[in-house]
C-alpha cells in the first residue's frame, strides 16, 4: 500500500492535471459536455499508453544509448525540479511549451486529446524518466503490478479532473487552481532533488569504491 501510495503521489504530482485544466477548459470552450468528456477519455488513454510503454521499454531505451539508471535519475531529477519551479513562479503552461503559437495551432485542431494535452502537458520528459527509473528500482512482479496499478489510478484520477475541469476552473477560480498548483509545485521539487541526490550519492560510491 506504502508503494502504490508513494508511486500514485509522485506521478500526480508530476504530471499535475490541475495545472492542465485553465488549458483544457481554453481549448474545449465551445464544445459540448459529451464532447468534453470524450476528449477527457481520449487523453487519459493516451497518457496510460504514453506512461505504460515508458515504464516497460524504458530500459531498452538506456541500454541503447549507454545510460546508466543513475544519469537517468539526475537528468529526470532536474527536469522534475525546472517543472516544480515552473509551478511555483506560474510559468507552468510556457514551461511545457504552450506559446501562444502552440495555443492557436491547438484551437485549430479537431482534437487536442493527444497533443498539446497528453503530449507534452501530462505525460511529458517528467513523468516519462519517473517511470523509467521506477522500473529499474522495483525489480519484483509484485512491485511492478502496483506500480502498474498506481499508473491506472493516476490516468483515472486525471480523467476526472479533466472531465470536471469547467467546474472546477468555477468553484476554485484562477487564484485558487493558481494557489493549489504552487503548493503542488513545492512538493514536485522535493521529488525531483530526492531523485538527484539519491542517484549523486550512489554515483559518489562508485567513485570511491
């Protein structure tokens, strides 16, 4: 339980939905509420397929191009980190590279449900080397099945964020989903310096050793 708490906390932490929804509610504006949930379903598959092939491959991947799970962990870390400072200072949308020319790329667009919403707002280089380096520190099928499970709960629990999105952006208002993000924000940056000097220390070890 300890695992699948600690797994679900950080990717939702990540790939902080909420943050998304000021975005989400710009680009379904004029559609309807079966339109909106569609596209709300759309994108949480497309973030599970995202995060579940990251998560089963992504060793291949290391093993390809010669890097080692600790590298990983500290260029994840730092990504990690610019995203939860990104929360902090408000820049979260220009950080995940939502310009205004991507902005009206995307309301010219029939459907977002893939990008700019599932790529690179939630499942983007964050959440992506999170899981990564999850695979390769929980070895057992046990951990990998709750691992698994927690990905499940957090593309579920996005969905539902999505899906209330427009009343949520009512009853919080910007200031509010500006203010939860920022707390949000704090704890992103937590994970990711965790992951850095984790990974520091280890590679340390190995010098010394």
């Amino acid at each position: 339980m300890e695992l699948f708490i600690y797994v679900f906390a950080a990717l939702f932490s990540v790939m902080n939905p909420l943050g998304t929804v000021p975005i989400f509610v710009g680009l379904t504006l004029e559609d309807s509420p079966a339109e909106r949930s569609k596209t709300s379903l759309l994108t949480s598959i497309n973030i599970l397929v995202i995060l579940i092939i990251s998560f089963f491959t992504g060793k291949y991947i290391l093993q390809f191009f010669g890097i080692s799970i600790d590298s990983l962990r500290i260029a994840g870390g730092l990504i990690i980190v610019s995203s939860g400072f990104a929360l902090l200072t408000g820049s979260f949308s220009k950080h995940k590279g939502m310009d205004k020319r991507v902005k009206d790329d995307a309301y010219q667009r029939e459907g977002v449900s893939l990008t700019p919403l599932a790529i690179p707002m939630l499942a983007g280089p964050g959440s992506i080397s999170l899981l990564i380096g999850m695979h390769q520190e929980y070895q057992f099928l046990e951990e990998r099945v709750i691992t698994v499970t927690a990905i499940l709960a957090a593309c579920f629990a996005t969905f539902a964020v999505l899906k209330g999105a427009h009343y949520i952006v009512k009853i919080l208002g910007a200031s509010g989903i500006n203010a939860i993000s920022r707390i949000i924000g704090f704890i992103v940056i937590a994970i990711g310096i965790e992951y850095i000097s984790s990974s520091a220390i280890n590679v340390l070890r190995q010098i010394l050793d």
